[in-house]
C-alpha cells in the first residue's frame, strides 16, 4: 500500500469504473446488467474509499493489507459472478432470476462487511493491548532508571543493584489486572531501595535487592503460565 499514493489509487479505481460504464455501449441494458453495474461501482467505491482511509491513518499495521484485500477478494467474485450472468444473458437471451442474483450480491456484500467489521475490532483489540504494553514498558523503564540512580549513590551495593536493575530491564513487559498486585509490589520494593541508599543501610539494601529479584522472578513465571 505504500508503493502507491492516494492519487494513483483514485485514478485505477475511475478506470475501472470508466471499464464498467464503457459496458453500456456493448451490452444490452437490462435489469440484471444494471444490478451488476451498481454493485460494480460499490466495490469501486469502497476499495477507494477504504484505502484512501488506511493509507490517512499513516499505519502499517497487518490489517491495513487485509483490509483492502477483503474488498479485492468482495470486488473480484462479484464481477465474475456477474460477468457469468450478464455474458449468458446476451448469447443465449436466457436470465437468470433477478431477485436471486440481487438477493447473491447482496449476501456477498454482507459477508464482506462481517468480515470488515472483525478486522476493525482485531485491530482495536491489537490497539489497546499495544497501548497498555507501551505504558508499561514506559513503567518499568522508570524503574530500572531509579535503580540505576541508587546504585550510583552507593557504590558498594552497585553491583547486586546493578542485578536487580538488569533482571528488571528484560523482564516481559506484558501486563493485565491479574498482574497489578506483583507490578505494585516491584514497585514498593524499588522505592525502599531507593529510600535504603538514602540512608546508607547496606544490610537493607541487600535483602530488599534479593526480595526484588525473587518478585521479577515470581511474576516472569505467572507471565509465562498466562501466555
């Protein structure tokens, strides 16, 4: 999608929409190649509009292929379809039933937009659970800086600081409610380390750095066991 600009995607679209009307001057005009040719200029339109839309949201996310692909895959079975009906009809003078052939356009239609309408909500989905991870890596990044921080203030505990700092820093950075408690109890013991360095307890800030990396531990193997 990103070969293309919102022009050149406008332009292909009034092509085939120009092929479409051309078909006027060949065929016949009848209630079925009517039917086919709205439907045709529906697709047109919606593959435009929808990928003018994508192409706007300024993303590259797996859906914003798979979106214009639906419509492509909507656009290609109905011409066919179409094209089959509308052919017979103008060689053999035989039509098929035109309350069937709206009625099959109008399933693949809905069908189309069903399957639009999911990829919308997986890509909110996707959205939000990005959102919520960004947040708490943006979290755990404060925290890996506050330990750096105390390890420079009390360079004799730097290197088990330095430990908890690191096993803090490529800890999985997933999160969701059932991990508040632990995420909450990382963090208390990151500030009473911090608050330990202040007054130069070194026995404390030992025990509270083992405590901290026993809570990353713990919470990497709940993480683990949810995924």
């Amino acid at each position: 999608m990103r070969l293309m600009n919102k022009g050149s995607i406008w332009l292909i679209c009034l092509i085939m929409a120009a092929v479409a009307t051309m078909l006027f001057l060949v065929l016949e005009t009848t209630p079925l190649f009517i039917a086919a040719y709205t439907f045709a200029i529906i697709g047109i339109a919606a593959l435009g509009l929808g990928t003018t839309y994508l192409m706007n949201s300024g993303k590259s996310y797996p859906w914003f292929a798979a979106f214009p692909m639906a419509v492509w895959s909507y656009l290609t079975i109905q011409v066919l379809f179409s094209a089959v009906f509308v052919f017979i009809e103008n060689t053999d003078k035989w039509s098929f039933p035109i309350r069937w052939f709206v009625l099959i356009h109008v399933v693949l239609f809905a069908f189309t937009a069903i399957v639009l309408i999911v990829l919308n909500q997986g890509k909110e989905v996707i959205e939000r659970r990005g959102a919520l991870v960004a947040e708490k890596v943006f979290s755990l990044k404060m925290l890996v800086a506050d330990l750096d921080a105390a390890s420079e203030r009390l360079p004799s505990m730097k290197d088990e600081i330095k430990a908890a700092a690191d096993a803090l820093r490529y800890s999985d950075p997933m999160s969701c409610h059932a991990l508040a408690k632990y995420d909450d109890a990382i963090g208390n013991s990151v500030t009473s380390i911090g608050v330990a360095v202040a007054k130069g307890d070194e026995q404390n800030v030992s025990l509270l750095c083992a405590e901290l990396l026993r809570q990353i531990k713990d919470r990497n193997n709940r993480v683990k066991l949810m995924k």
